[in-house]
C-alpha cells in the first residue's frame, strides 16, 4: 500500500466468513455470568450473541465461526434445532413463536471451536486459522453492539473488495475519552468511493491519556482481514499472562501488507453498558459503598468502578473536637445514628432504590473495631434482605482508588506499576501498586500490593494533630497548620528541623521525633505560652476559623509552623520520590487525608515534573475519608468473585500488603 489509491490481488475476493470469539469468563457482568456466557445475556428481547450473528447475515456472510470455550454449551445449543420446543409451541398453537424459533437455527451455517485456554483475542482469532482456511474473513467481537440499517461489517466488507486491503472499523469518540479506547494513528488516503472515511494506519495505540492520543478514532470492534493476519499472529511475541493480543498483529499487519482505518456510517457503538439506543436498558454496574472505619460516617454509589454517582459524608469532627482526637465509643454511637439516613441520601442523589444497586461494598478494615462493626453489620443486612452480593474492602486500598477516581474524571490515566503514599492521621504508608494482567490501569482488574515502607511510630496527621494541640489551635490541625503555614511573611525560623535519620528501612518513616522537638522548642522559651493561653480561650469560645485565629499567631509562631510542615513535607516527598527513583516507575500517587495538604502537593508536583514522573492526587474531597472509593476498590473484587458471607467480622489491624 505504497500510496493511498493502490489496490491489491485480494480485490475482489468474497468475504464469505466470520469470526465470533466468545471464549471469555465475562468476570465485568459477575454476578450474572457465573452460570451463564455473558454473550447469552440478553439485550431488550435476545441473547447478546444473536445480534452479532443477524449483523453477519445481513453482511453477507455464508459461515460463521464461534470461538467458545469452558462453560459456553448455551450458545451452540441456541443456535441449534431445537425439535421439542418446536413440537410442542406447535401443538400450543404458538406458530409465530415456533417459526422464529427455527429461523434462529436456519440463518446461518454456525461452526464452533474451542480455545482451551484464555491466552487473549489475538489467540482466539489463531484458534480458528484451520476453519477459516485461506480467505478473507471478517472479525465482530460480541460486546460491540452497532445498530443501523447498513452494518459496519457491511461496509468493511465493501472496502476490501474495492481495495484488497484489511479494514477495521473506528469511530469519533471525545478527545477526552481517549484513554478508555484503543485509537488508530492515522493518515487520510481518500480513495472512490469512500472519501474522507478511508485512512491508512501507521499504528495503533492502547488507550492514550488525552494529550498524547495521535487522533480520537477509536476502533469499534469489527475487523475484515486477509489471511495473512494469521501469518502475523503466530509472530506475535504473547505479553502479559502469556497472552497474544489482536493489536499487536494488526500493526505488524499494518506495516507489512497496509490496513485501513474506515469511519463507517451508523450509530453510536454501545460498549460496556449495552445501552441499545431507544431502550432505557443498562448494564453497568452499580455498587453500594459504606464507609464507617473511623470518624465519618459515608454512602456512595459508584458505577463500573469509576463513574460516582453520590457520594454523601457525615463528619464528626464537631463532636470529637473537644477531646482533640477520635474517641471511638462516641464515633460508634454516631455510626449508629446516621448510617440509615446517609445510606437513604446517597441512594436518593443517585436516582435509585436499595434494589437497583448489584453489589454492596463495605470497609472490613483497618479501622476502629467498634466503627467498623456499624457499618458491617448494616452492610450485611442490606446484603442478606436484598439477595446481593456483600465485598469485604480494606479502607487503604479504598484509598488508592480515590486516586484512580480523580484521574477518570480529569480524563488521565496512572501508569503502573506506581508508587503509593498512603498518609492520613491513622497511616503513612509506601506501597508499590501493579496491575495482575497489564501495565494500562483498568477499573475492573485486580490489584497487587507490596509495602515498602511505613511510619515507625506517628502518622503524619497524627503529628500535625498533636502540634496543632501543643500550640492553641484546635482539632483538626491539618487544615490551620497548612494555612498558617502559608502566611508565614518572611520571619526568620525560630529553629531549624533536621531530616529525620533511623537505621533499616530508607523508606521508613517517623514523625514522633518532630512533635517533640516542637514541644521542647515552645517549652524553651516563655513567650509562647501567653498567644497559647490566648488561643485556647479563643476555641472555648467557638472561635476556630483561621481569620479568628490568625491575628492570635506571631510572627514566630508562623514561622514556627512553617518549618513544621517543611520538615513533615520534606520526609514524605523526599521518601516517596526515593521509592519512585528505585523502582523506576512513571506513576506516583499520594492519598490520604493529608493528601489534601497545599504545600505536599505543590511540592509533589515540582519534584514529579523535574524527576519527569506524573503525580496523581485525588480532589480534597476524595482525599479524606468517603464511600466512593470504597464502592470503587469494591468494583474489582466483585468482578474478581470476591465476596463474603455473613460470618464477616471487622478486622481493626487488617493489612494490604
């Protein structure tokens, strides 16, 4: 395909065959396909796998090929005669019903091979070489619904009879959604008379972020392709699990015999949803997360892992104020009076019922025992009166979802494996994070955890708690120490605070050492106590804004608070960036309640940018505790089958890694 007009010696050729994979597990749609092949679940009025096949007869196509696999005996049995529901929708006087019946047997001649293993769709098109034989054929994956009068198999076909050349289908999607499809890079080769819908390849790319994508046209699901593709793919080096991809032998494809990238004419495809255009119908799935692992009592609904459709928070910062910190009697008590109606608001803001939702999430731990209990229990008795599935969630990996969160939204996708911090009142914590079957980070995929390195004594939160106690200025202290921090105007530091050194683990942390060395700076020198005193009566009388406190803070105490949250900021990137550099990652995510922090991301971000290594955070609103990201890191587990019974207890100390 030197130049965009050249035809090859395959012209001509009739595209007789078709290639329907339909090996897969369907682990997206579990519960629902545990006993049955996601390609027999039915769509309006018909099994998934039927309009596929309708859209191959209508193509022109004379065989079909279905590539199946354990567990898929359904689909040959569908498309099979069936003469004793005949017979006897016969003998009912149901005509109609037993006519349709028998055109579904006789559209087509429909043979089946088995790939005995999930090696990837590259493999299961391999499978089928011998029945194909020598001859174009036509590939349409069966979770790619294209309705329209004219089917883009159709018009795939049409091209390569016309040209000789391999077609894949492709459509406009929003630049910003890139990164949820595979795009083509592309050049116009307008050819009669298809115009300005015909494009030559020069490549195909898996799921670009938005500002590196080469086009917005992604690939829909419908091949046409010469036999030499089989060629192609038995030279294909097998990838993650051992498995051969289609992308991969569609660009050495494209390099070797050219392959044409063709806009086709229809409707919008319907992809993970199977949302038939006029149908109301939807297949996405839609979890119910409950967050109760501390001090703030969450609900949420999330839909495919990624997609929040509420997310409703009560605090109870008001009530534990006065103690300066959690007590976890008065939070279980809390717990127990708002979870009915922050569960019923949550459902409320996502449009939806108790019975709408496919799963229920709930925080196992770690956590406070008795907190935790609350929302179990209640999760629990959701799951059991419903009849849905229950998914136990450790509250950290809930946080590093929150990070994937923020990134689907902002259209960006984390790289990994990455490096995760993990840094709240309750933990500081360094994770590598993978992915079980690629690099490209997938909502439903299972994750990996490997700690690298932990606090040793305070988390960082608890820190900033503690001096923000020590010096007069309230709970919670994270949010006024970065304040004041912010406003310190230039006064010399009052002491100067050390990185912190301790053997072992480089990546250890310890912030223990910096409250104390705060508390014996204030302790030295008198003139602290007077603004300390004054504060204190500020909080007694419910002054605990920062523009109440503010005036109250001198310029010492500023700084004072300034080269505390340096030192604090200084530990967490530096240990972080550390890790990143070790394990030579292009990801780094930081979560957590302190996540929120202005001058840790500000910092995170100069140092990501000069290291050349993307930083994700989630929003402030993500970053504290919440039910979304507990619905999120439930999505996957649920699709993985990971589920529990009713015997499930709260496990305070429960560990990721």
């Amino acid at each position: 395909m030197a130049d965009g007009t050249q035809t090859k010696i395959g012209a001509g050729r009739r595209v007789r065959k078709a290639v329907l994979p339909a090996a897969g597990l369907g682990t997206r749609f579990l519960p629902a396909t545990k006993a049955q092949p996601k390609e027999m679940l039915t769509v309006v009025d018909k099994p998934q796998i039927q309009y596929v096949v309708e859209e191959c007869v209508v193509s022109g196509i004379e065989h079909i090929i279905i590539v199946t696999g354990k567990g898929k005996n359904s689909i040959e049995d569908h498309f099979d005669h069936s003469p004793t529901l005949e017979r006897f929708l016969e003998e009912k006087g149901k005509k109609e019903q037993a006519a349709m019946v028998r055109r579904i047997s006789d559209m087509v001649q429909v043979s089946y091979t088995r790939q005995k293993e999930p090696l990837g769709l590259g493999h299961a098109v391999l499978v089928a070489k011998d029945l194909v034989g020598d001859e174009p054929f036509a590939v349409l994956l069966g979770d790619v619904l294209i309705p329209g009068g004219n089917p883009a198999t159709k018009q795939l076909i049409d091209v390569y009879a016309a040209t000789g050349v391999g077609a894949i289908a492709v459509e406009e999607v929003p630049k910003e959604k890139t990164h949820l499809y595979g795009i083509v890079d592309g050049e116009p080769a307008p050819q009669p008379p298809f115009g300005a819908r015909l494009l030559r390849i020069r490549d195909l790319v898996e799921k670009p972020r938005p500002e590196k994508a080469p086009s917005n046209l992604a690939i829909t699901g419908r091949y046409v392709l010469p036999p030499q593709i089989f060629d192609c793919l038995a030279r294909t080096k097998p990838g993650a699990g051992n498995e051969i991809q289609l992308t991969d032998a569609l660009r050495i494809l494209a390099q070797e015999d050219g392959l044409w990238a063709y806009i086709y004419d229809g409707l919008p495809r319907i992809l993970e949803e199977f949302e038939i255009v006029g149908a109301t119908r939807s297949m996405s799935t839609r979890i119910l997360g409950i967050e109760s692992s501390c001090d703030e009592t969450a609900a949420a609904v999330v839909a495919d892992g990624r997609e929040i459709l509420s997310s409703v928070v009560a605090s109870q910062i008001d009530i534990h104020r006065k103690y300066g910190g959690v007590v976890p009697e008065l939070a279980s008590r809390e717990h127990l009076r708002q979870i009915v109606p922050v569960v019923r608001e949550a459902l409320e803001q996502a449009g939806m019922k108790l019975g709408d939702v496919d799963a229920i999430g709930v925080t196992q731990g770690p956590g406070l025992v008795g907190a935790l209990l609350v929302g179990i229990t209640y999760g629990k008795t959701l799951a059991q009166s419903l009849g849905k599935p229950l998914v136990p969630v450790n509250h950290l990996e809930g946080h590093v979802h929150a990070v994937f969160l923020e990134a689907h939204k902002a259209g960006r996708t984390a790289k990994l494996p990455a490096v995760c911090l993990i840094v709240s009142g309750g933990h500081t914590v360094l994770y590598e994070v993978k992915q079980e079957d690629s690099d490209a980070q997938d909502a439903g995929a299972k994750l990996l955890y490997r700690k690298l390195g932990q606090t040793r004594d305070d988390a960082a939160g608890e820190a900033y708690d503690k001096v923000a106690k020590l010096l007069g200025l309230g709970y919670p202290g994270g949010p006024i120490l970065d304040r004041l921090a912010a406003v310190r105007n230039g006064a010399p530091a009052p002491v100067k605070f050390g990185p912190t050194k301790m053997k072992g683990n480089a990546l250890d942390f310890s912030f223990s050492g910096l409250k104390t060395a705060v508390l014996y700076h204030v302790r030295e020198y008198p003139e602290y106590s007077e603004e300390i005193r004054a504060r204190e009566e500020a909080l007694q009388r419910g002054e605990r804004k920062f523009e109440q406190l503010l005036p109250l803070c001198s310029p010492k105490t500023l700084a004072l608070v300034h080269e505390f949250q340096n030192a604090v900021v200084r530990d967490l990137v530096e240990r972080t960036m550390r890790a990143a550099e070790e394990l030579a990652v292009a990801s780094v995510l930081v979560s957590g309640g302190v996540a929120a922090n202005s001058q840790l991301r500000a910092t995170f971000e100069e140092r990501g940018k000069s290291a050349g290594v993307e930083v994700f955070f989630p929003s402030r609103a993500l970053s504290t505790d919440n039910a979304a990201m507990i619905a999120a890191a439930a999505y996957s587990r649920f699709r993985a089958g990971i589920v529990a019974d009713t015997t499930l207890n709260a496990d305070p100390s429960l560990a990721l890694a």
